[in-house]
C-alpha cells in the first residue's frame, strides 16, 4: 500500500535583516526588510522501500547549479531552490543525462519583504542520490519527502539529508551497502511488474 504524500506550508514569523540584505542606503533599521520563514511540511515515507515506491525516479547525481525562484501565484508565492543536475546513473525511472529538481530550500527578495523557506538547500558540486517525484505546481520534479529525499555521498559513505527514521537507518552507511539495497528494490519492482503482466 503506498501512502499518499500530502505538503504543509506554513509562511512564519517576521524579522529584520541587516541593511546588507535589505535596502540601499540608510541605517540597518530603516532599510531592513522583514523576513517571512516558509515552512514546508512534507509527510517523509517511513522506510527506504516505502521512499523508493513512491518515487518515479531515483538518481545519481552531481549538482552543477542551482538558483531559487517562486512558484505559485502572486497572492500565494512559494520559494523553491531549482538544481540543474548531471545524472551518474538511474536505480528508478529514466535516464536522462541531465535534470531539473526542485526543493523548499532558499530565499527570495520582493520589493517589501524576503520570503525564505527554512530548509537549506543542497550543495552545488555535491553528489548526491535523490528520489524524484513529479509534480507540475512546484517545477516538475521535487524531492520526495524534500530535504529527506536526497542523500549525499561523501568519502564512501552517506549522509542523509533530512531528519527521522529513514535517515538515521541510513546515516554512515558504506556508500556500497546503500547501492546493493537500491539494486535489490530496484529488482524486486521489476519482478512485481513482471508479475502483474
């Protein structure tokens, strides 16, 4: 049974940033903007199988870039890092040799207010294994789960990037072991498609 992923978006409390980020000119509290934390809730699925069925696709990448920018409506914005990724290669779904992600991760700048979302976001140059689902409203394709669909491969090991039961199964885990288990739900997917044919 696979679970319905459902979003939670919370645009929080308001405080000042210094001149620097805020104005030209004038005193850091004359020129500060107020700031507006987005939250974004996501329901994370709770096992690295339940993670893999809900994705439609599960990739090795490298990020090359990454830019945030608004998605939604002028009345209802959502701030959303968008990452331009090499594809190593694909566990889940298409191969494509580059892709276009999104995430709730960033800040962006309007005339009278920042909107940030309170998740940082990934690094460029980082590699990481993410698990992609579609979604047209917010880029295309966005972390399953956000933050706790990507997991960065680091000197051999991984190192989740979101929080709970998942990530800490995972965490400092030979960058092998976590391969072997993907290949394994990889091929047992497979075999139930296979089956219901």
């Amino acid at each position: 049974m696979h679970r319905k992923l459902s979003f939670f978006i919370v645009i929080g409390a308001v405080v000042a940033l210094p001149a620097a980020f805020g104005g030209v000119g004038g005193t850091a509290a004359s020129t500060a903007k107020p700031v507006r934390i987005q939250e974004f809730l996501a329901t994370v699925p709770e096992t690295l199988q339940e993670m893999f069925a809900t994705s439609d696709e599960v990739l090795d990448v490298v990020i090359l870039s990454s830019s945030a920018r608004v998605v939604g409506s002028e009345k209802h914005p959502y701030v959303r890092t968008f990452y331009d990724a090499k594809v190593l290669s694909s566990r889940k779904g298409s191969t494509p040799k580059r892709v276009v992600f999104t995430q709730a991760a960033g800040e962006v700048e309007f005339p009278d207010y920042i909107l940030r979302a309170a998740d940082p976001p990934l690094t460029v140059g980082g590699r990481y294994v993410v698990f992609l689902r579609h979604n047209v409203t917010f880029g295309g394709r966005m972390l399953v789960g956000e933050r706790s669909g990507a997991f960065r491969i680091a000197k051999g090991h991984i190192e989740p990037q979101g929080a709970g039961k998942i990530a800490n199964e995972q965490r400092h885990l030979p960058e092998q072991k976590f391969r072997d288990e993907l290949d394994r739900l990889s091929r047992r997917q497979r075999a139930g498609e296979e089956h219901q044919q």
